[in-house]
C-alpha cells in the first residue's frame, strides 16, 4: 500500500499564493534587469535622462514623466517628450519636498480624475522618487497616473534608481569634469561598483530564497505537476537572470572584476579579469582557485593581501598602484560582501587609468611651459637688454617650468664657440665643462651645437642612449638629466645662439612641448631683434640730437647775425638771437615776411646781390648800409653762401651779417651774451637768471640784484630770482617765486608806470618811498630796467649799492642782460613745450598699431586693418582685390627704381618660405601727393603638415626717419660749409697746443694746406718771437678766466710773410 502525503487545500492555497508571488517577483526582477541593460546603452547626460523616461514610460507606465536634476546650483528641467530646460526654481511642491528630504512621496488619486480613457482601475497612483547615490541626491523623479504602488516595486525599485543615479552622477561629473575632483570621481566610481555588487548580493538573496521555497515544495512535487512546472521555470529563470548578469558584469573591456571568499579564493570573475591574469601572471583561472597563489611575486602578494583583508573587515575603500615596470596605473575599487550582517567576501573593480594619468601629468606639464612662455613674454615686455633678459628667462624657466637646468648659449664669432652667456639650475660644474665648439665635429654635434647650425630645434629624449651626447653624457648622469631640448636664436636671420633646456625624464618633450618653446624661442629672438634696433634707434637719434645741437649751439651762439632768405629774398625760418638784437626785429615778426632791413633806396642793390645768389655766387664781406627797426642806422658786412636742396637745385642763401659800428663795444657785449648764453645751454632758467644778476652787479660794480617777470594782467609780479651775492651776504627775506601786487611794491617799481628805465642815486631821500621788508638788503642807490615787448613790461631787472652813481651806460648794459634774459627764459620756455610736445608726441607714436596685411596660401590678400589701408593708400576692397588698383600704384626699391613682383615682401615669403626681417620698401601711391617709406617685415606660416597657409606682413611708416636721415646729410654738409666759409678763422688744439681743427679761411691765411697742419702743427709755431711771449703771458688768464679777448698776434705765413690777427 503506497504512503499518501495528505496536504490541505489551505496548505495548497498558500504555497500556490508564494509561488506566484515568487513568479511576480522574477518577473519585476527581469524587468529591472532588462531597465539597467538599457541604460548601459547610452552615454552622455541628456541621453541618458531620455532614455530613463523611455524605459520608464515603456515598460512601468505612467503619464507626464519628468526628470528634476541639478549641475552644480543650477537646476534642469526635462520631460519625456524630449524637452530640457534650466529653471530658477523649483515650483512643483511634491518635488520641492523631495529634494528637501530625499524620501520618496507616493499620492493615491481617484482614477476617475486622471486623464486617461481606462476605468478598469480604481486608483491611480502619482511617485516623486529621489534619485540617490549614495547619499547624494542627484536628481528627483515624478511619475504621474500609475496603477502600480511603489509598494509592489519596493525590493527592486530602489535598487534601480540607484544604479541610475549613479549613471547620472557620472555623466553630471563627465559634463562637469574640469570642477570635479579626481577624489570625487574615485568616490563615485566605488559607489556604482557597490550598487552593482547590491544588485548581484540581491540575486544572491533572491536563489537563496528560490532554493529554500523549493525544498518546501519538494515534498509535494510528485502529487503537483503544476507547481514542479512552476519550479521549473523559476529556475529557468533564475538561470536566464544568472546569464544576464554574467552577460552584464563581462560587457565592459575596460573593468576587471571578481570576487573573493574570505579564503582568497574567487567566486566569480568576469574574462577581462581572466585575460589579465593569464598575460600577467600565466595562469588560467577557474572559480574556487586562490587567487594569491597566482602571484608569483612576494611584494605584490603581499600588497593584494593587505587590499583584500582591509576589504574583508568591512572597509569600503578606493587605492591607485602603480606598475613601474611596465608603467601602468590600476584603480582598485574593494568592496565587502556582507551576507546576513556578515562579511564573507569581498569584491574588487579595477580600472586601468595609465592613460588618464598621462593626460594629466601632459596637461601638467603643459601648464607650466605656458607659465613659462607667458612669464618670459612679460619680461620680454618689461626688460630692455640682452644679458638681463637672458638671465630673467632662465630663472622663470627653472621656477615656473620646474626645468632642473636651462641656459643661454651664445657664437662666439672670435673662437667659434659656444659661450655660455645665462643659466639657472644645477649649472656651475656642467657648464664649466661643456666646451661646445662649432669647428670641432664631435663637439659640435651637440643639440645645442646642431640648432644652431641647422638654424633648427634638435631634441634628446633620452640622453643615455644619444651617441650624439657622449662627450657631455656622463655629467648628464651625474646631474639627473635624461632629456634635453636647443631651440636657435635666429636674429635678423642669423643664428646667434641658442635656448638650451633639461629634463629629467625620459621622452620628456613631446611635439606639444617643443611647439611651445619654439614659439618661445621665436620671441626671445624677436626681443632681441628690437633690442638691437632700439640700439640702432637711439644712437642714430643721439647723433641727430648732437648734430642739431651743435648747429644750433653755433647759431645762437654767433656773436653775429645769421638767418636765411628764400629765391624771393623773405626770411625762411632761421633768425637768430643776435639778428634780432642787430636789427631789432624778433623772429616771429620776420620769418616768411621780406627783409625788412633793406629800405626803398636800397632795394636795387638788394636784387642785385640776390640775383648772385640765384646764379650761385657768394658775398663775401660786402659792406652796406642798412636801419634798424627803431630807424637808426647801422652798417655791416655781409657773408652770403647759396642754399641747395638734395637735387641740387639753389632755394636760398644763408646769410651773416657783422656790425662794423661801434665794434669795440659791441664785442664786450657780444663776450657777455655769449657767456651767458653758453651758461644757460647747460642751466636752469633759475640758474641763468642768478648769473645775469651777477654778471649785471660785474659789469655795473653793484653788490645786490634782483630779476621779476611781470605777469600779462600788468599788475602782478613774481620775484623769480636774486644775484648770489645778494642771497648769501645781504638778503634773508623770502626767496624766489614770490608773488605780489605791483600796487604793494617799493618805488623801484616807477619803471613799470613810466615804461623806462630809473635810477635812484639818493634811495633814502626818496619822500615817497614804503620801506623794505624784514631780512632785506639795505638799499643805498638802485636802477631798475624794464623789459618791454611790444606794449607790454614782461620782466624788471634791478641792481642797487653800486659804490658811485648809476649813470646811462649802466642803463645800456643792465638794459642788454636784462633783454638778453628774457628772450634767453622764454627760449627755455619754448624748449620745455616743445620737449613736453615730443613726449606727446612719441607716446602717441607708441600707441599707434603697426600695418597688418595676411596672405593665404594662394597669395590673396584675405586680412588687412585700417593702418594698412592708409599708409598703402588703398581701399579695403582694393587690397581684398574686390576693386581695382590703379596701375600706376607700386613698390619701389631705395634706389627710387620700381619693384618688380618677385621683390615684394609677401612674394619672396611665398618663394623662400622664410621669414623677411627689416626690409625697407618705397610706396607709391598715385592718389596722394607724397610716396612714404616703410619698414616690413614677413613671416610665413605652416599648416599641420608644414604647408605654407598664411603669410603675415607688417608695415612701419618710416618716411620721416629716411626724411630725417636726408635731412641730417644734408645739415651735416651746411654745417661743414658754414664752418668753412665763415668770414673769421676758427681752430681746435688739443692738450698739446697741436692743431686738430681748422677752417679754410684760416688755412687761407697761412697759406699751409690742411694735410700739413692737422696733427702736426703747433698753433705757437705760426707765432712771431714777440707775439709768442704775449701768447705766453695771457695764456694763463685764459686758463683762469675762460676767456681771451681783443689780444693782437703776428702770424708768420708758409712763405715768411708776417700778418697781424686779432684773437
């Protein structure tokens, strides 16, 4: 008789309510499971958003998903229909209070209030979902009208929107990755790995449970065919969720993962992890095989052990180790397996991050060649000179480029070698024995020696292995250096030199790198290009400056009168101190008009001699008659030479003019006005005022003297200055610059009301005079002068104390010093506006652009800025070749011949593909009157593949600079002339009393030429015996004094005749 296992139908009942919860909960299971392999379909943050809503809508339900995610403190809006969009904030309150507590919200409607046709349900359901990892809240799910409770989903649910957060977060981090940390990212990638292992402890729950539910059904399988079928599929479809995990944990190429028991030994890996333990460690794995004893070597076990068992207390944790060998980067993600509070193994996700690190150490390095580059431009900006820039590049290459060493190399043109001009780092014995030599073949085979015969950077990327680097190698491994770098210093086309710089890594530049420091290089290059030019600059300027200087020097000078006259006989712009103190006329009133000393009768005479200039003849020492401006007439002799322009043709005549009335008083006069102008050439006004007063109180025999300017209202004055005598012995009021009201003044001043000169011989008589300030000088007699121009007194000069009465000639020289300072302080004045004027003017110059004109690689103009068109004189249209230019325009040479095609700038660019440094280039433009000169420069650019693309020319006006340069031939030519020509004898001794100068006047005289003179001669070896012994005499005095004066000598000629000058 069979044994009969008797079940109730309640029994039944419930194992057939568990199986079909079991069966319910697979299926949500596989559900999940087919969700997680859709959302490791798609990469990037808006795809995987709209995939999230797609799956959701597809395979859950619902209505009006939305997706509420934030960047940072920015929030996103997206909506299943595809729709992404930034918010200010958030105004759905359901989702507010999500984000405020990270707990899901789940709200029952009726079903009949939603918008959808069914009314098979009752209920309808609206979930607001945090979306976490971890505890981060990443975004904020709402799904609206769902039938389903989150109750029915709760074992799965949240796994899943786990994992997706994790993705999201991810993605947030990839789109957010230059403000991410790499911690924050290590972080995150351990915490997906825990949702996966989450995910696999939950399948391992789940056949748990499976396992345990059949063993209760096992003892009815035979009586229940439908529930052994049940179990059937339930395991089918365990072993279809075990394939599918299987199937997800080996999708990635990029991650290794197993899983240990707590004996090492793996309980599950996927075949990255099995590929990589065969290559490394020539062992084929299988599941319950420990894995330490795959490892051969004890450092390493030792190290995988410390990871597992720090794993298998519990830790959750993150570790990067490093393979030198093979130099590779392993991220290691552990993480424990806990089973019912226990820990019974641990898992491990490993990702290779070499490349990552290579990044990261290449952008690094990166970073501080720009920090290099960006520094030395700055002091290329800041620093003038070679040898400091020099070193100034060194020391930001070693501080900021983190270089052990680098240093500046320059030819030696004497010995051909390489000298060492800058360095910085771990130099002084490696560059006292690095001996480069440019005629040596071994030694000068060198990257260093190699750039600069190339004219090309040379690379070393591994020293010890670079038969080029054998003389220098051993000191090269003493100091650490493994690469090395020469970059050529190309000025004006030759290579001066070259930037050396030191690695001590192997493979140290890359392409990246030596692109850089060549740009670099080519600034320093260019830096010394302008140095030099600034070089250039400014000697040519301090020459013009010395020139011009001198010219004026001698024209104002002059005791005598010189100014220069057009073809028509008006004044042109030269009109000295001493024309306007001849004639009377000032400068301002005659330039451009006629001379007006010539008067009607005298007109005839006039044209006459003008006709001689016109036919290029001179006047020499034709004496006339003429008037002053005042009417009085005055006589003189006339020096007359004709003016050329450089085409040679005659525009003028420099004429000099010697008052032969009056010549003793007047040379005591001119003496003075020359000391005091040579006096003020290298004084303040300050200073030159205090010297007339003290030449005055000399001349005058006075002990105290003042000088005021007047000011234009006529009623107020400005002490601007007292004699040294007065300041130091007799006077302790208020010094200089002292303003006061004519009104308030003592009765000197009646020379301001009477417009005329005054003496006060009795000064304490006077009834009406105001008495004098405390700490003034006691006044016993004074005269005081006017300086009058036109109707107005511009200057008061005074001298008082003088032992005996002033008397008219005093008026005449206080007069004179008086005029003389005046018209010496508003020179200054002038000198200082137009000094100030040309700061101006400069600093303008410095703020205009060059001309910019960029080819493309066919030659057509494809760029040009405004200066361009100006200076070019074309239309943007013309230059982009949308209009024609008219044929007439073109490039000229310097020789003024025209330019052919293959000479302009940008076409030998195109032809030698190298770049043009300084060539100077005449434009003609046939719409304005003037051609200009101009000053380019061409470099050419290389694509990629070094093809030409572009070449870039730029323009610097130099017109006035060739103008100037024609000029200063030309002014160098008339001073030689006038020097030469000049009616009196001029010569220079040296120290030895020996000739080194003399004029053809003088050498005219002597009758010697001038190759017998110079250099030879002794200026007393012309003298007679009686003479020599005056010379002899006076000579002394001249030493004292400065100054010789109305001495007469015999000169003994070439052919013994005596005459007589006066010196």
């Amino acid at each position: 008789m069979e044994d009969k296992i008797l079940i109730s139908r309640e029994v039944i009942e419930n194992l057939n309510e568990r199986v079909k919860k079991l069966a319910i909960e697979k299926s949500y299971l596989q559900v999940f499971m087919h969700l997680m392999s859709e959302m490791n379909s798609v990469s990037g943050l808006e795809n995987v958003i709209q995939k999230l809503l797609q799956v959701i809508l597809e395979n859950i339900g619902g209505s009006n998903l939305i997706v509420y995610y934030k960047i940072e403190h920015e929030i996103y809006y997206a909506d299943v229909l595809g729709k992404i969009t930034k918010i200010e904030e958030i105004a759905d309150e359901l989702v507010k209070k999500v984000f405020d507590t990270k707990e899901h919200v789940e709200v029952q409607n009726d079903f009949a209030n939603t918008k959808l046709l069914a009314d098979e349900f009752t209920k309808a359901s609206t979930w607001v979902f945090p979306l976490l990892a971890g505890s981060d809240l990443i975004a904020v799910l709402k799904i609206e009208n769902l039938y389903t409770s989150t109750s029915d989903l709760h074992f799965n649910l949240p796994t899943f929107f786990s994992y997706v957060a994790h993705i999201i977060k991810n993605e947030i981090l990839g789109y957010t990755k230059l403000k991410a940390t790499n911690d924050q990212l290590l972080e995150e990638n351990s915490r997906r790995r825990q949702a996966e292992e989450e995910l696999k402890s939950i399948n391992n729950e789940l056949e748990s449970r499976v396992i345990e539910r059949t063993k209760e059904l096992h003892h009815v399988n035979s009586q229940l065919e439908e529930e052994l079928a049940e179990r059937e599929r339930a395991e089918m479809q365990l072993e279809t969720q075990y394939t599918l995990l299987t199937a997800l944990v080996n999708s990635t190429d990029d991650i290794i993962i197993f899983s240990l028991d707590k004996n090492y030994c793996y309980t599950a890996f996927n075949k990255k992890h099995r590929n990589e333990m065969k290559k490394v460690w020539n062992t084929d794995i299988k599941v319950g095989m420990n894995l330490l004893e795959c490892m051969q070597i004890p450092e390493l076990r030792e190290l995988a052990k410390q990871s597992i068992d720090k794993a298998l207390k519990g830790e959750v944790f993150s570790e990067i180790q490093h393979q030198p060998d093979h130099d590779i980067y392993y991220e290691f993600n552990w993480n424990p397996i806990v089973q019912k509070n226990k820990v019974v193994g641990a898992t491990s996700f490993i990702r290779d991050i070499t490349q990552t690190k290579r990044y990261e150490a290449q952008i690094l390095k990166l970073n501080r060649i720009y920090a290099v580059l960006s520094n030395i431009n700055q002091a290329i900006v800041r620093i003038h000179n070679k040898e400091q820039l020099m070193d100034e590049a060194c020391r930001i290459a070693v501080n900021y480029g983190k270089f052990p060493m680098v240093w500046f190399g320059m030819v030696n043109s004497k010995t051909n070698k390489v000298d060492v001009i800058a360095s910085n780092g771990v130099s002084t014995d490696y560059l006292n024995e690095i001996d480069i030599d440019l005629n040596d073949k071994v030694r000068s085979n060198g990257p260093s020696g190699r750039a600069i015969k190339t004219g090309k950077h040379q690379i070393s990327n591994n020293i010890l292995s670079d038969n080029s680097m054998i003389p220098w190698r051993d000191n090269a491994a003493r100091y650490g250096f493994k690469s090395s770098a020469s970059f050529p210093l190309i000025v004006f086309g030759k290579v001066e030199g070259a930037f050396n710089i030191y690695s001590g890594n192997i493979d140290f530049f890359s392409q990246e790198d030596v692109n850089l420091l060549d740009e670099m290089a080519t600034d320093i290059s260019f830096a010394f290009e302008y140095i030099e030019l600034e070089t250039r600059r400014k000697t040519a300027e301090s020459e013009l400056q010395r020139t011009n200087e001198l010219l004026r020097a001698i024209i104002e000078a002059a005791p005598i009168a010189i100014f220069d006259l057009d073809l028509e006989g008006k004044v042109n712009a030269l009109w000295n101190p001493a024309s306007e103190k001849l004639l009377g006329w000032k400068a301002s009133e005659v330039i451009g008009s006629y001379l007006p000393t010539v008067p009607a009768e005298n007109r005839e005479e006039f044209e006459h001699f003008r006709e001689q200039i016109r036919n290029g003849m001179t006047l020499n020492g034709v004496d006339v008659m003429r008037q002053k401006r005042d009417g009085t007439p005055i006589a003189y002799s006339i020096y007359a030479s004709p003016l050329s322009n450089p085409e040679g043709q005659i525009t003028g005549n420099v004429a000099v003019l010697m008052d032969i009335t009056e010549r003793k008083r007047n040379e005591s006069i001119n003496v003075s006005r020359l000391k005091l102008m040579q006096f003020a050439a290298t004084h303040s006004l300050d200073e030159m005022l205090e010297e007339t007063l003290n030449e005055a109180e000399k001349l005058t025999g006075s002990q105290i003297g003042f000088y005021h300017f007047v000011e234009d209202d006529q009623k107020t004055l400005t002490l601007q200055n007292w004699s040294t005598q007065t300041k130091t012995k007799f006077c302790k009021a208020e010094a200089q610059k002292q303003h006061y009201a004519i009104s308030q003044a003592g009765v000197w001043v009646e020379c301001v009301a009477k417009r005329k000169p005054i003496i006060h011989n009795d000064y304490a008589s006077l009834p009406n005079r105001k008495g004098l300030p405390e700490g003034h000088a006691e006044v016993i007699r004074e005269l005081v002068v006017p300086v009058l121009r036109g109707d107005k007194i511009k200057a008061i000069l005074g001298v008082g104390n003088k032992p005996t009465d002033y008397d008219q000639k005093d008026i005449e020289a206080v007069s004179l010093l008086a005029d003389l300072a005046w018209e010496i302080a508003e020179r200054k004045r002038v000198d200082v506006a137009l000094h100030e004027s040309e700061l101006n003017y400069r600093s303008l110059i410095q703020k205009i652009q060059a001309a910019v004109i960029v080819h493309s690689a066919d030659t057509q103009i494809i760029t040009c800025n405004t200066k361009a068109q100006q200076l070019l004189g074309l239309s943007e249209d013309q230059l982009l070749g949308k209009t024609v230019i008219d044929p007439a325009w073109h490039f000229f040479h310097e020789d003024n011949s025209i330019m052919g095609l293959e000479d302009y700038p940008a076409n030998k660019v195109f032809t030698t593909k190298k770049e043009l440094r300084n060539y100077i280039v005449g434009v003609h433009r046939p719409n304005s009157t003037n051609d200009v000169w101009v000053l380019v420069n061409a470099d050419p650019v290389f694509d990629a593949t070094d093809q030409l693309s572009q070449v870039i020319v730029t323009f610097i006006d130099i017109t006035e600079r060739k103008l100037a340069e024609k000029n200063l031939l030309k002014a160098s030519e008339d001073i030689h002339d006038l020097y030469n020509h000049a009616p009196c004898g001029y010569h220079s001794l040296n120290k030895d009393g020996v000739v080194i100068q003399m004029n053809d006047t003088e050498l005219d005289w002597i009758g010697y030429t001038r190759g017998e003179v110079i250099g030879k001669l002794k200026f007393v070896e012309l003298l007679t015996e009686k003479s020599l012994k005056n010379f002899e005499h006076n000579f002394p005095k001249f030493k004292t004094t400065g100054l010789i004066q109305n001495l007469e000598f015999d000169l003994i000629r070439k052919n013994g005749s005596i005459f007589t000058i006066l010196l």
